[in-house]
C-alpha cells in the first residue's frame, strides 16, 4: 500500500461537484479528509489517499483532468 497526502484546489466549476467521493468509487482509493475550507465559489482540501501506486497515481492523474491543483503536502495537517 501507498500513502499520498495532498492538498487539492478546486475551481468554481468542480466546487459542487462529489469529487473525492468519485476518486473512491472510481479507484481503488481510500480517501481521509484532514483539512478543509469551501465556499460557494472556491476551496480547498488537504486529503490523504491511501491505496496501490498505480491506482494513486490514476487517481491524481484523474484530479488534474478535471482541473483541480494537486499539490504535495509535508507534516502533520491536524492542529
């Protein structure tokens, strides 16, 4: 199993959209919200992902596609 933690940015078009819920149906993903301001018009999330490398990877790739910014995230995010 892989680890990925991350922090996506999402555009006024995907803010209403289930996103993080779709990468785990559409992957084999488990998803850990650990941080997260939304608005109306904007947000953002630190995520973390947990799952097979290639199925990580399928899952970010499948994030940018839709134009929300991945962005690593380093340390503990719960405060």
């Amino acid at each position: 199993m892989a680890f990925l933690r991350v922090r996506l940015s999402f555009p006024p078009s995907q803010i209403t959209e289930p996103v993080i819920y779709n990468i785990g149906k559409q992957y084999d993903v488990v998803t850990n919200i650990r941080r997260a301001n939304v608005t109306a018009d904007t947000g953002w999330v630190v995520l973390e992902i947990t799952g097979e490398a290639d199925e990580l990877e399928r899952a970010v790739d499948h994030l940018r596609n839709i134009s929300v910014e991945v962005e690593p995230v380093e340390g503990d995010v719960v405060q």
